[in-house]
C-alpha cells in the first residue's frame, strides 16, 4: 500500500473539502499525520497553495488561506500537530 | 515624492507603489472625468532588457466615494498579465515593434478591467462586473529602432468599453515635476537657500523627474456614472457634485516561492499595500513610523491622523531652518484647520467663494472633485484654486498643477487667513517656489493627458 505523506493528505483533504474539513480533520487522520514522514516534494507549488499559519501556539489559534479566503481557527489539535511538524533549527 | 518612495515597505515594491493620483473634469470631454493612478516611481527610460511592467501579481483599484462617507461605492479594478512569445531569448523584442500586436514584440502584457458597486452594507460580496478583458498595453518606448512611431503603439492601447468607459495602461512620461534633490537637502527652498540655516548661494532649480516615466492606468469615465444619483450636476454647491477619489495597490496576503523553478504561489485574500489620494499626504505629514500602516489603511480611518495635519511636522521646522523668515508661522500654536479642510474633509461653502468640495465630518485623504466646476482650458493656473483657478488642486488634481508649491505654500500658512482672517501669512509663505517649468512634451491635450514616455535611447543625449 502507497504510503501517505502529510503533504499528500494536506492537500487532499483541502482540494476536496475546503479549509474547514482540513482544519476539522477527523482523530483517525491526526494518527496519520503523527506518523508522516519525512520526503522531498513530489511537485512544484500549486499556483494556489493552501497555507496555515500558526499565529498563537498557546492559544491554538491557525489561519487558514485558500483562494481569495482565509479563516482563522481555534484548534489546539491541529495546532499542535502543526508545531510538532515544524521542522526544528537542528534539522 | 508625491508619494514616490513615501513608505519604508512600498520603498521596496516599485510595481505596487502608487506615486500619483490625478482626477479632474476632462478637458475636452467635459461630460467626463479622467482619473489616473501612476505606479513604478523613477523609470529610467533605458532600463531594459527587462523593461518596465505592471505587476501581474498586484490588484490595483481605483475607487469612488460618491456619498460623503470616506467609503468606496464604486471601484474599478485592474489586474495584468504578461505574456511570451518567445522564451528562448534574452530580448525584449527581437525587430521592430511597428504595430500593438507586433510578432517582433517578445513580452506583452494584457488587463482586464472590471467595476464593482457596493452597496449598503449589508455583508454581501458584490460581484464584479468585468467591462473589458485582454486589453492591450503598448510596449515601453524603447527607441528609434524598436519602437519607431511610438504615439500610434500608445493611441492603439486606448480602448473604449461597453458602458462608456474609455482606459489606457501604459508607460507614460512623468507629469509629476519636483526638485527632489533640493528638498530632501533638509528642506532647502528655492529661492530661499541663502536664508537657510546651512545657506548656500541661490542656485536655479532642477527639476528631478524631467527624463523619467511612469506607468500609468487611466480611465474615463461619464460623470453620471459616477454620481449617486446618476446626475450631471451643474450647481456647484450641490452636494451632490463631490466626488471622492483615490487609488490602491493590493498583494495577495502570502507569496511562496518555489525552489526548483523560481516561480511563486499565492494564497488568501488580497491586503492593500499602498494608496494615495491627496499629493505628499503619506509623504510628508505622516511620521516614518506609520507610513506602512497608513498605506494600508481605507481614508475612513484617517482620523488617526488628525494629529500630524493639526500639527504638521515641516511647519515646525521651517522657521527653525530658515530663521527669521517665517516668524508668523512660528507663532501660530493653533490647529491648522485649513490643512484638515483641504486634505481631509473638502472646503465647505463659504469659504472661496463660488467654491466647495466639502464631503462632511468623515476625515479621509480623498482627492475630492467638485464635478459642477468646468475644466478651465483658456488660462489654467498651475497653482489651481490658490491661483484663483478652482478647476485645479485641490479640486481633484491635474496632471500639470504644482502640488509641491501648492502644498508647501499651506503648510507656511498662505492657506491658514482661509479659516482664521486676522491671520497675517509671511511674506515668504506666498514667495515659495519650486521654480520649475514642464517642457511642454510632458503633457498632452487628450486622454491619457500624460505625454508621450521618453525612449531609452535618446535619454541623456544632449
């Protein structure tokens, strides 16, 4: 079975249901997502990313931007799957 | 200057750097209004092979406030796109460039034009109406060789649009004229230089942009199009007849750059980096700190301002650099109700007389047009309405008015008699000068009004 990247699952998640599904993503994808990998980019960059962008760790806040959009949510969850998966400054 | 460079981050980004808003009754269509926004300060005519270009990745607005309140009821919006003939070149263009649609022409660039009305506001987006789409503009004026009849390439890229809209967007000569160098000198006034507190012998002007362009968008537009009535105003006192206006560059809110192939991606929602309305607003009464802010900010909320227009930082100082000079001004303590007047919320009747632009108590750097005053074409004044012209700055701004003498002049307090009379200006406060004469090819007579863009080649060939 093809492995799945968080890459890959970011942007399926997002492409298929919008931001908010991405930022509301079911306990069964967080497992997923803690065991991503590591790998090079498959591709370039779409012409429209989506992109978060963890503005208050503590408070779990992320905005969100896809299109013209963007929408900022609180979710500790996703938050800190997101800081976990920040590389650090030794890697 | 007027708003060349005015900001520390917009310094950075010449594509998306508003340098001047223009708005005036046109000349001769006076059924009409013509505004222009000019971005990419300082162009060097010869800057090739990689010549001067919109940014595909900017918005840029041009919007209308038609009912007093600092808020945009109309908006025309303009987005580029370059294309390439032919990416195996280092050219520009590979022959001649003989006609707009000119196969020796390598990289083009396209808009399209699109207007919104707002509403109330009553949380709906409103949808844009797209008026014009793969409008051409002319390639910049390169020289003898490449671009040889370059009026007929810019006259090709006037189009007319469906509701009566006619735009142009292209490199244009530089209208704006200033000696630069002389007032970022620590505010060296000609003809005052021996006066100053480093005094230097009286020395004649330069003007600084005299071989430079711009790149310009310019519409026009039919008054009742504009009005919120849809009228033609004719009484000048009429409300009704003030327009407010001003322009705006956006960039989505993130870029991303990619690794392997250079190229960027963006995303969310577009933040406005730069505007202008009023010449040398952003520029000279605004502190350095809150320049970026400001650029970024809608005239509604210029009330954070007040502050810097009641109390103007360069009035402050010329009597300190020029003492002796303006002992008047150096007395005055008070508010400068006249500068919040002329640049925040129009002159109320009463006032000049025959005269108003005023668009109430909402405090907002708008260019504000009184559309009943016809364009005077037998003998305008370059000094507009305090050279008893009120068909130029500060009603709206032509292409040809002296905003840096206009403005230089209120702020000694040539315009403060207009809200207190017994106020006695300096002498010196009329005398102020910049001493510059546009060469005539600067201009001309018919829409876009600014003239035809100096060519590389010839540019610094006496």
């Amino acid at each position: 079975m093809e492995s799945v990247s968080r890459r890959k699952l970011l942007a399926t998640a997002g492409a298929a249901t919008g931001t908010a599904a991405l930022a509301a993503a079911p306990a069964a994808a967080a497992g997923v997502l803690d065991r991503g990998e590591v790998t090079d980019p498959s591709g370039p960059l779409p012409d429209e990313a989506i992109v978060a962008v963890v503005r208050d760790p503590k408070r779990g806040e992320v905005t969100v931007m896809a299109g013209e959009r963007e929408v900022t949510y609180r979710d500790p969850s996703l938050v800190k799957r997101l800081v976990k998966a920040a590389p650090k400054s030794k890697e | 200057m007027s708003s060349h460079r005015e900001a520390p981050e917009i310094s950075q980004d010449p594509v998306a750097d508003s340098t001047d808003t223009y708005a005036f009754v046109s000349p001769d269509k006076p059924d009409t209004v013509t505004i222009i926004t000019n971005y990419i300060p300082l162009e060097d005519p010869p800057g090739g092979p990689n010549f001067f270009e919109f940014g595909d990745d900017v918005l840029y607005s041009i919007y209308i406030d038609n009912d007093a309140d600092g808020q945009p009821e109309i908006e025309y919006r303009f987005r580029f796109r370059t294309k390439l003939r032919n990416p195996e070149t280092f050219l520009y263009n590979t022959g001649p460039i003989t006609s707009i649609h000119s196969k020796n022409w390598n990289r083009r660039q396209f808009y399209d034009v699109s207007r919104i009305h707002y509403g109330k506001h009553n949380g709906h987006r409103p949808k844009p109406k797209v008026l014009g789409r793969d409008l051409p503009c002319p390639p910049c004026n390169i020289g003898p060789r490449s671009t040889p009849n370059y009026a007929s390439l810019a006259g090709a890229a006037i189009r007319k649009l469906g509701d009566g809209e006619r735009v142009f967007a292209g490199q244009r000569n530089e209208g704006f004229y200033v000696d630069l160098g002389s007032i970022f000198d620590l505010a060296d006034l000609r003809p005052f230089q021996n006066l100053h507190l480093i005094a230097t012998q009286p020395t004649m002007a330069v003007d600084a942009t005299a071989t430079l362009n711009v790149h310009t968008i310019a519409i026009q537009v039919p008054i009742k199009r504009l009005t919120r009535d849809r009228s033609v105003p004719s009484d000048p006192m009429s409300h009704k007849a003030v327009l407010g206006i001003w322009g705006a560059a956006s960039r989505r809110k993130t870029r991303l750059i990619d690794k392997a192939s250079g190229k960027v991606a963006e995303s969310g929602p577009w933040v406005q980096v730069s505007r202008l309305a009023n010449p040398l607003f952003n520029e000279v009464i605004v502190p350095v700190g809150e320049k970026d802010s400001w650029n970024a900010l809608p005239p509604s909320a210029d009330k954070r301002f007040l502050k810097h227009v009641e109390h103007p930082e360069l009035a402050k100082l010329l009597p300190v650099l020029y003492p002796g000079v303006f002992p008047h001004l150096a007395a005055l303590k008070a508010k400068r109700t006249d500068l919040v007047a002329i640049l925040l919320t129009g002159l109320p009747r009463g006032v000049v007389a025959g005269f108003q632009n005023h668009t109430g108590k909402t405090l907002a750097d708008m260019l504000r047009l009184n559309v009943a005053i016809p364009p005077n074409t037998s003998n305008p004044s370059p000094l507009g309405l305090i050279g008893n012209d009120p068909a130029g700055f500060p009603n709206g701004r032509r292409v040809f008015d002296d905003v840096v003498t206009i403005e230089l002049r209120a702020i000694a307090g040539a315009t403060y008699p207009l809200v207190q009379p017994s106020y006695q200006p300096d002498p010196a406060a009329s005398q102020v000068t910049q001493g510059i004469t546009p060469g005539p090819d600067r201009y001309q007579p018919t829409f876009p009004y600014l003239g035809t863009p100096h060519d590389g080649y010839s540019t610094g060939v006496s």
